[in-house]
C-alpha cells in the first residue's frame, strides 16, 4: 500500500535528509501552519499533515518502512509490533504540546511558570512481561531541549539580560481611571512572556524557548510483579524546562493484559485444569504449564477431589515487588466424566457402586426393560457374546 503523500514533499526535505534536518523543516512549516498562529481555513489541515509527515520521517522504524514500502506500518499495514502505548493522558497531546511552544510556557501566577511539567503514557505488557520484568523502548512527543542552542534559547552572539519592561517580575500593572476612581490591573508581560528575562539575539529553531517540540524515544524498566495501575518515574523525560530550567518527569502508568490462562488476584496466579471423574476419584500429578518462561510446575490432585475445588501450589504465582518471594498457584479442577468407557468398565463401576450403596437402578430417560437400570444394557452385551470372550475377572 502506497502512502498518498510525499512526506518529504510536504516538510520540503530530500529524501537523505538527517534528523536535524528534518526537525527544523518540521518546525519552520510549524511555525507557519500551527492554528494558534495561522487563522487561514486551510491552516488546521495543513498542520496536520505536516505533522504526519514529522511523525513517520522523524522515527526510524517507521521511516524505513516508508522507504522501503511506501507504508509506515510495514508491507502488510501491519507496525513492527513490540510495546503497545496507549495515549498520552494529563492533557498532553500534540496540540497541547504546540500551545506550551508557541505560548512560551507562561501559566498564570505571579510570574511564568518556566519548569518543565510531568507527563504520563499508558504502557500494557503481558502478564508473562509483568512475571520476569522486561524493558520496553516507548516513542512518544515532547517538549524536548533545544539541539541547536543546547536549551539556551540564545544564538551564538545572544545574551539574556532582565526583562527592562517588567524589570524581572513578569508581570506589568496597568492603571484605568474608571468613575469609580483608579483601577489597577496585572497581567503577563508581553516583551518577555511572563519570564523576566530577554534574549537579544534568540535561537531561530527554538524562537529563544530554549526547547521544541520532537518525537523521541526512551527505555522503560519493567520490574518483575508490577500490577496493574502502578506508576514508574522516568526523571527528567518530562516536559523541558524554558531555557535550561528543570525538566519534568515521565509517568509511565503501567496495564498488565491478562490472557486467557491465568487470573491475577494480587499476587496469586488461578487457572483450570481438566481431570477426569476416575483421575478426580483416585489422585493424580498434573504437569501445568507456569507463567515464567519454561516453568513446569507438578501438581498433586488429591483423591476424592470434587469440581471446582482449589489445589494451591506454594512459591508459582506472581513475584513480589522487591523479594525472592512468589505468591500461589490456584489450580481449579474441573472434572470431567469419561464418555468412552467399555462394558466391562461400566459393569466394574456398578459393582462398586452397589456395594457402596449407590443410586444406580432405573433412571428417567435409559433402558429400564424388567428392571434392569443403568447397567442393564451392559448385563445384556455381554450375555450376548460368544462364550469364553469378553468376560469379567472375578
């Protein structure tokens, strides 16, 4: 399948173009097209395919696939599979990333907020990942330092100096004669955004921020045992900060998916097994597959074993966090009732069941000619055979 854009037409960029090259492209047509800026019908659309084109071009799985075939996803539309990431929560999409960018990450207060803020992706892993722990490569866009000024904000020949409109506070008042006298009003500074400080000379990629918005990567530690809605902090992988500022962190909230086999109660680990009535009766060892990688674990089926009941294995459930120790593994037998039994197994079975007193005359719905009950079915075949075949042991 062939894409129906060039994306290296659309960021004005030839196709041996490096990374930094594509970025400041992206970032040019950005500065132009982005909606905050741009009020022109079309800005909207363009934007975004702009930022499609950044989206693939800037990620080197994706750009190879689109190389090689024309498809970002892979010759079958498929992507190269691995990490599933969800969404970015907390109100940082794209857009929202571009609003910090082009507003220069003034927030209200008594001066702008230049620190860079938290931000958080969903991870899923399997159970099986969450068992042995795993590292994951995650991609995902942020406010990222500046390549160009190395988060300065400043060209080669700027310099940051204080604000000389608000004198370094961030902020200007601004006096109204209303009827009812003299009102003052502050607000954010327009010459230097809420900061306090200016750049003479500000670097042309960044526009003096010091950061710009980029698709980056970052590896994840999984440990072992981690459940469901539990949070990792990657420092520093956050939102960067305005000029050098502290950066962020990266929340990763972390979703174990759950197969068919097993079910998680904390750290003990249930699934079903299948024994059959005779197994269930007279004990069996079961050989069950466990959740690490190549673990076979022997369970003991106690005779007399009824269905449903729960046979718990010690040291095979899910690691704790932070110890050797594991939780149990709930095995829930599930009996079922061999249906291809011979006669004279079914005749050995009601021998049994008379002695012990058993139910096992007329039933509704079998063969109850003369009284015969369950079994008679069997006295009968076995009448009917030639002699010296087919008969019991006594």
């Amino acid at each position: 399948m062939e894409s129906k854009v060039d994306y290296y037409e659309v960021l004005g960029v030839d196709h041996d173009a490096d990374a930094r090259t594509i970025k400041r492209a992206f970032l040019k047509k950005a500065r132009t097209l982005h909606p905050d800026v741009n009020k022109a019908p079309d800005a909207e659309e363009k934007f975004k395919e702009v930022n499609e084109a950044y989206s693939v071009l800037s990620d080197e799985q994706k750009r190879a696939n689109y190389d090689r075939y024309g498809d970002p996803n892979g010759p079958a539309g498929f992507g190269a599979g691995g990490v599933d990431v969800s969404d970015i929560f907390g109100g940082f999409g794209m857009d929202d990333i571009f609003s910090s960018f082009f507003g220069g990450g003034a927030s209200g207060g008594r001066a702008a907020r230049t620190a860079g803020r938290d931000m958080g992706i969903t991870l899923r892993v399997s159970l099986a990942e969450a068992a042995s722990g795993c590292t994951k490569t995650v991609a995902y866009d942020r406010l990222a330092p500046c390549d160009d000024c190395n988060g300065s904000g400043c060209a080669e020949d700027g310099h940051v100096t204080t604000c000389s409109r608000c004198h370094g506070t961030g902020r200007v008042v601004t006096v109204q004669r209303t009827i009812l006298g003299q009102m003052q009003t502050q607000s954010e500074c327009p010459a230097c955004h809420g900061t306090g400080h200016t750049i003479d000379h500000p670097c042309e990629t960044c526009g003096g921020q010091g950061r710009t918005p980029n698709h980056e990567t970052v590896k994840i530690d999984v440990p072992a045992g981690v459940h469901s809605g539990q949070s990792l902090r990657v420092e520093g992988y956050g939102e960067a900060g305005v000029r050098g500022d502290t950066s962020g962190d990266l929340i990763v909230r972390i979703e174990v998916v759950e197969g068919d086999r097993f079910q998680r109660q904390g750290d003990d680990l249930f699934c079903a097994e299948d024994v059959t009535a005779l197994e269930a009766m007279c004990g069996c060892t079961l050989d069950v597959e466990g959740v690490l990688a190549d673990e076979c674990v022997s369970v003991r089926v106690p005779a007399g074993c009824q269905p449903g009941q729960h046979v718990e294995v010690e040291g095979y459930g899910m690691p704790r966090q932070g110890s050797a120790a594991r939780g149990k593994l709930v095995v829930v037998v599930n009996v079922v009732v061999p249906g291809d039994l011979s006669a004279d197994d079914l005749e050995t079975l009601r021998s049994i069941a008379e002695k012990r007193g058993e139910r096992v005359g007329n039933v509704a719905g079998t063969d109850a000619r003369e009284g015969e009950g369950l079994f008679g079915h069997v006295r009968r075949a076995a009448s009917a055979r030639p002699s010296g075949k087919g008969k019991r042991k006594k």
